[in-house]
C-alpha cells in the first residue's frame, strides 16, 4: 500500500466536498455564520423589503437580522434564492428613509448575482480561522498562555502561511465597481440624500470584530483602518468618494 498516495487522495477528496460544500452552501453557511435570526413573516420591515424587492424586479428575499450594535448590513444569495441581512444598530439608529436605501442596496448587490463572492468569503474565511485555531491548539498542548511569545509564534507564522493566499481569492472575486452601481440604485430609488444620509451613519461607526475575509460582503469595511493585517482584504472604495460621487450626480 503507497500510503503517501493514500493521504494525497484523502486529502484531495476531503478539498473537493470542501469546494463542493462551498458552492452549494455558502449561502447559508453564512448565515449561520453570523448567528442571524430570520424575520417573522409579519414583521414590518419584512413586509417592507418585500415591496422593495417587487420594485427591483425580484422574487421574495430572505429577510435576517445580526445582534450588534455597529450599523451594518450585508446580503448572500442570488436573484431566485436571496436573504439580506441587517444588524440590529442599523435597525435603531437609521431613519425609515435610510434603512430602505440599505436595503435596496443590497436587494441591487442580489440583482448583481455575485455567487463567487460569499464563495470565496467562506473558503478564505476557513483560511483565516486557522491562526486562531493554532494559537489555541499550541496554548492546550502546553506551549504556553495565548499572551506568551510561543503560541504568538507559532500563530504568526500559520498567518503567514494562510493570510496571503486568502486574500488573494478576495481580491480576485471583489470589484470596487460593484460598490457604485449598488450606491448609484439606490439613490434612484430612494433619493440621494436619504443615500448620503445612510452612508454617513454608516461611515461613523466603531470597528466590529469580523472574520476579515467577510469585509467585501458588507455595506462598508468593518474592521479596523489602522490594522496592517485588515489592510489585506480591503476592496471597496473609500465611502467618502461613494458619498461624493452620490453628490456630483445629484440623482
């Protein structure tokens, strides 16, 4: 028996139901990633995007909301099989104008069809879990307190190994253009400055502690500006040149 062959074939098939999985699933992995909630058929803002989607020209989306404080929101999917989601401090602290230019924003990033995206979002998002898994793993296998320099190391060296190649898929699935056409449908729709207005809330907002391979999926980069390492996933235009662009064309 070749067992180096052995494992490269275990380890080959085991990559293909992870790719197939991915392909599939990704939707809802996602969802269930963030811990989201599904809205009850009766709830308003349900009802809301409902009438949002039928004037967008779309069949019935899922509607999901996320507990936390930061104004967020992100949508996975695609025309026929949809859901969009909202945290819950985009709920509280935008008007009724601005939450409904949030979600024609992400109703349009829907009509888009960008299935390769969230695709890769949840492959490198694997990627970029295993430092974290490393560190732990060397902290219970005795190598020392996660604030120790060893399980640091040894952290730091499986980012090295992860990060790159992570980003990479997620610069290649992102296109900053997507980010325009989503601002620009909804500023028809809705009206520029209730646009303007909700890019603003979201643009003073603290960071929130996401898997940095996600940031693409929402509306505005969450993570931190000032990390060296978030500054790998970056891939949307800075939101004060969305609001200018929003500005000079005066929809």
């Amino acid at each position: 028996m070749n067992i180096p062959l052995m494992l490269a074939l275990g380890l080959g098939t085991l990559l293909l139901i992870i790719l197939v999985a991915c392909f599939i699933f990704s939707h809802w992995i996602l969802i269930r990633w963030y811990h989201a909630k599904k809205a009850s058929f009766n709830d308003p803002l349900y009802v809301k995007m409902l009438k949002l989607a039928k004037d967008a020209g779309m069949p019935a989306t899922g509607l999901y909301f996320v507990e936390s404080p930061v104004v967020n929101s992100f949508s996975v999917g695609n025309r026929k099989n949809g859901s969009l989601v909202l945290t819950t401090g985009a709920i509280e602290r935008l008007s009724v104008e601005e939450l409904a230019c949030m979600m024609v924003y992400e109703i349009a990033y829907l009509r888009g069809g960008h299935r390769l995206r969230e695709i890769a979002a949840v492959l490198a998002g694997i990627l970029t879990m295993l430092p974290v898994a490393a560190l732990w793993s060397a902290v219970f296998t005795g190598f020392g307190q996660e604030y120790e320099p060893a399980p640091k190391l040894i952290k730091f060296f499986v980012t090295s190994l992860f990060a790159p190649p992570a980003a990479l898929m997620i610069q290649l699935t992102s296109r900053e253009s997507v980010k325009y056409e989503a601002d620009k449908y909804a500023a028809l729709l809705c009206g520029s400055e209730a646009t303007i207005g909700m890019l603003s809330k979201v643009r003073d907002q603290e960071s929130w502690d996401v898997n940095p391979s996600h940031t693409p999926l929402f509306i505005t980069n969450p993570l931190a500006k000032d990390e060296i390492y978030n500054t790998l996933f970056r891939t949307r235009p800075p939101i004060e040149d969305r609001i200018k662009r929003l500005e000079e064309a005066e929809y």
